[in-house]
C-alpha cells in the first residue's frame, strides 16, 4: 500500500511538471495589434510582429528561445480542413530534412527533421479556417526546437 501512495504521488508530480509550460502562459488576442479573430498561448514576455504581405499576413510571436510561432494568414480559397492540412503534409513530406510524422490530428501535425548526425529539429503544422481566412501555424524560421518545444507550441497554437 505504500507502494501505491509514492507511484500515485510520483505520477502526479510527473503529470504537474508536464502541463506547468502552458499554465504559466496567457492568451494573447491577435485581433487588436494584427486584425486577426484568433488567439495563441504564449508566454508573458512574448513579442508580437506583423507584416502585411500583400496575398498574406505574416505574424511572429517569439520570447526566448524555445517559443517562436509564425502564423500566416490568407484568403481561404476553401473550408476544408482536411484538405488544407493534406496540402500542408504533402509540402513537407517534400523537404529535404523530413524524417518522420509523430503525430496527428484533425487539424495538424508534429514532425521531424534530420539536417545531419548531431542535428535534429522538431515542427508542426496547425491549420484553421476562420470566416473567409485560413491560417496556417508553425514554428518560427529561426532556431532549433526540441520535440518538446515543439509540441508545447503545438498545443498553444490550437483553436
């Protein structure tokens, strides 16, 4: 029985440490600074950019250097989700460094990427269609993310 009560309070103690990442983030809404209906956990120190590229909008949202989320948004050209994120996969399965799928759901996906021997770089691709916009979430451009990382931005990007 004493058993138990160290495996019940070492489980619980593994679940807290687990989740505690997004507890400490807050929800910033993207709509007052980038005119976007969405919004992304991120932590309290996270600098908002955005950039009006014509056909899109190019939002980064980056503090430290495990959180960088890039979002892009455009004119929905569809609202089929599934067929968006089809699209997405399909780009990546593409790319030189893809490895392997971890994960997936309706809306997304977490990857990997080898670049070489001692490098390997963990992504994700979260889509949602909101109105007549799509956007398409990932992980900033710039920097390296463990799969942790990477799945914790996962989980703050989703709608």
């Amino acid at each position: 029985m004493k058993n138990l009560s160290y495996f019940l309070f070492a489980g619980l103690l593994f679940y807290a440490c687990q989740s505690e990442p997004l507890q400490d983030w807050e929800k910033k809404e993207l709509l007052a600074c980038c005119q976007l209906p969405i919004s992304v956990l991120a932590p309290d120190s996270a600098v908002i950019k955005s950039s009006n590229l014509g056909l899109f909008k190019d939002i980064t949202i980056q503090a430290g250097d495990d959180y960088n989320v890039q979002i892009y948004a455009s004119e929905a050209t569809t609202n089929d989700i599934a067929k968006i994120k089809s699209e997405q996969l399909k780009q990546v399965k593409e790319l030189h460094y893809f490895s392997r799928l971890i994960e997936e759901d309706e809306n997304g996906f977490l990857f990997e990427n080898v670049i070489d021997s001692t490098n390997v770089n963990y992504s994700f691709r979260y889509v949602a269609v909101s109105g007549d916009m799509e956007y398409v979430f990932q992980p900033g451009l710039i920097g390296l993310f463990t799969e942790d990382e990477a799945r914790r931005m996962y989980e703050a990007v989703k709608q």
